[in-house]
C-alpha cells in the first residue's frame, strides 16, 4: 500500500514513493522497460526538461505493476490527463474545479461521490435480482 500523497508531490516524488512502496531498485523498474537508468533516476529526481508522455508513464507503472489509482496518480503528477478524462469533458471540468477547493472540503465531496455509487451500485444488483428470470433456490 503507498503513502498519502501529499499536496506538493511532484513526479518524481510520486514515482519515488509508488517504487520504495513496492521494495523496487531504480534499475530493476528501468531494465524492465528497457529504459536508461540514468533518465529514470532524473525522473526520480526532477531532473528532466520535459515531462515523461503517458505511453512512458504507462510503461513504469505496468514495470511496477501499479495499480490503476497509483497509475492515475502518476499521470496526474505529470499533468497527463486519463484516457477516462479525455473521453468525458465532464470530468475534467469537475477536476479543474475540485483542483480548487480546499482538501477538507475536497474530501467531504470525494465520500459523497462513493456513497452515491455505492448507492447506485446496490439499485442495479437489486434490479438485476428482481429481473433474474431464473428460478430461486
């Protein structure tokens, strides 16, 4: 399980904290993806002109077998945007906005989401049991 991450994170610190989480070398996540462990050191360090794109990104997170909030974390840290985000406008005018809001108010919104889904969530299995045309046991 990683660390919270903390407000001021830049990539390199995410990606620094996701790998010691995961008890990987530097070299062992840059071998696996055939990448120079000295450009992967820089990204640890915060040394690099441009930010890595999402297809390196997607890369160092499969080489870490991250899970998809860490890998969401990760391209959040780079400015990368999802596909899920690039897809549905809607989204990213919400995170524009949450991006905002002060973190306790940000949190109260984050546990109104997912008591509303798992809410929804809930509706559609017991739909899904009333409309079950199979016999019950």
């Amino acid at each position: 399980m990683t660390q919270p991450r903390k407000e001021q994170d830049t990539f390199g610190a995410v990606l620094r904290r996701i790998r010691l989480s995961k008890a990987l070398t530097q070299r062992a996540v840059a071998r696996a993806i055939e990448m120079d462990f000295a450009y992967f050191s820089r990204l640890e360090s915060d040394d690099f002109k441009s930010l890595p794109t999402r297809a390196t990104i997607e890369k160092i997170a499969q080489a870490m077998q991250c899970s998809e909030t860490e890998t969401a974390e990760l391209l959040a840290a780079a400015g990368r945007v999802s596909e899920e985000m690039q897809a549905r406008p809607e989204l990213r005018r919400l995170f524009r906005t949450a991006a905002q809001l002060p973190s306790a108010v940000l949190e109260e919104l984050v546990r109104e989401a997912e008591a509303r889904l798992e809410q929804q969530q809930e509706a559609q299995r017991k739909r899904r049991r009333r409309d079950d045309p199979s016999p019950s046991a």
